[in-house]
C-alpha cells in the first residue's frame, strides 16, 4: 500500500461507470487494487500486484455468484486502472451492499508476512465485516490469518457503504509469493473470503 499515494497520480483514467445498479438481494463491489499501468508491488522475480489482485477477485466473485451475491468488479481486466476516488464512486452509484478491496502487501523486510484485513477508522460496520472475514479465515489452517487494522484509506473514506481492504499477503515474503501464485491456494483464499461476506450479508441485509 505504500506505493499507491504514488502510484495514484498515473490512474487518472476517466471514469467508465458500472452499466447497472445493484438488483439483486445482496450486492458486492469487489475491488481488484491497482491495474492497467500501475501494477503495484512488482517483485524481482517479475511479479505484479495487480495480477494477483485480479485473479483473486474472479476467484472471489465466483464463489460469491455461486452463492446468489450480486457481484461488480471495478475493473475486468489488467488494461484499466481506475482511480481510488473512481472505485469508490463505482461502488456508490451501484449502491452496492458491501465493498471489498484486494490488494497483495509487500515490505522491505522480506519476514512480515500473514493476511491483513483493514476498515476505515470508527466504522463499526466495516470492524464487523473484518472481524467475520477473520473468523472464517482463521479456521481454515492453511490461511497465514490474520490481523486485523484500520487505516483511513481512500476507497474506505469515500464508499457510502461498509468497506474492507484484504492485503492476501506479502509478495516480498518468498513461502506467501508462492502462496499466491498458487492457484489452489488462491481459490481456498477466495472461498475463505467469500463465505466472510457471506455471513456478513445474510446478518447485514437478510439476503435470503
Ligand atoms: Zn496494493
């Protein structure tokens, strides 16, 4: 998350509004962080945040689908790259029920590690869906859970609904690289991840 106040200055993309709003029971955007000519952290070995963030994402809806949730991507594809304020916005005029925000971490120190979950300072609807989405992540053993942090990010700031960023890890961790790159891995994140939605749904708008 470090680079994104930088990064943020080359996403000045015009806005391309989401086709639809919200008509289902329950409603997800789903935020695959970074895209197009910001690719977030980039390793040595070559590779890019935003690719993991958006393979996560189909991941993510995919089992959200399957389980009768609306979904909305802030963007589809790697070519785009919306702005922070853009995602928001997206999220907003959708009136989607939920915001989830994915991102990969990386840190100078190549031994932090673990999944981190984040919600916009005295949200308390945003603390409640972090501490869901913990919940469920923490039982699965092969997920490196959990901590839980609020920090005053954009996307948290400016969606009118609650909002929560996923770091999946950190790609400057080798053993949570690898993770990540694995496709078994990342669908077992995925499912962890959308079945915390899930709950979170059925408890915040009864969505069946
Ligand atoms: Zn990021």
């Amino acid at each position: 998350m470090r680079l994104v106040a930088a990064l943020l200055l080359l996403c000045l993309t015009h806005l391309v509004p989401l086709d639809r709003a919200c008509a289902g029971a329950a409603c997800v955007v789903l935020d695959p962080g970074h895209g197009g000519i910001d690719p977030g952290a980039v390793t040595a070995d070559g590779v890019y945040e935003k690719t993991i963030n958006i393979n996560l994402a189909r991941e993510v809806r995919r089992f959200l689908e399957a389980e009768g949730v609306e979904v909305f991507l802030t963007r589809s594809s790697d070519s785009t790259c919306p702005s922070l304020a853009e995602r928001a916005i997206m999220a907003n005029e959708v009136r989607a029920d939920l915001f989830v925000s994915l991102h990969a971490n990386s840190d100078i120190h190549p031994s932090c590690k673990g999944i981190e979950l984040y919600y916009y300072p005295g949200s308390r609807r945003g603390e409640a869906v972090t501490g869901i989405i913990k919940q469920v992540v923490a039982e699965r053993e092969t997920l490196a859970c959990c901590r839980v942090k609020s920090a005053a990010y954009l996307v948290l700031e400016k969606t009118a609904m609650p909002a929560v960023l996923v770091e999946a890890g950190y790609l400057s961790n080798t053993a949570e690289r690898k993770r990540l790159l694995d496709s078994s891995y990342r669908r077992e994140l995925a499912q962890a991840l959308a079945e915390g939605i899930t709950i979170y749904l059925q408890r915040a708008v009864n969505y069946r």
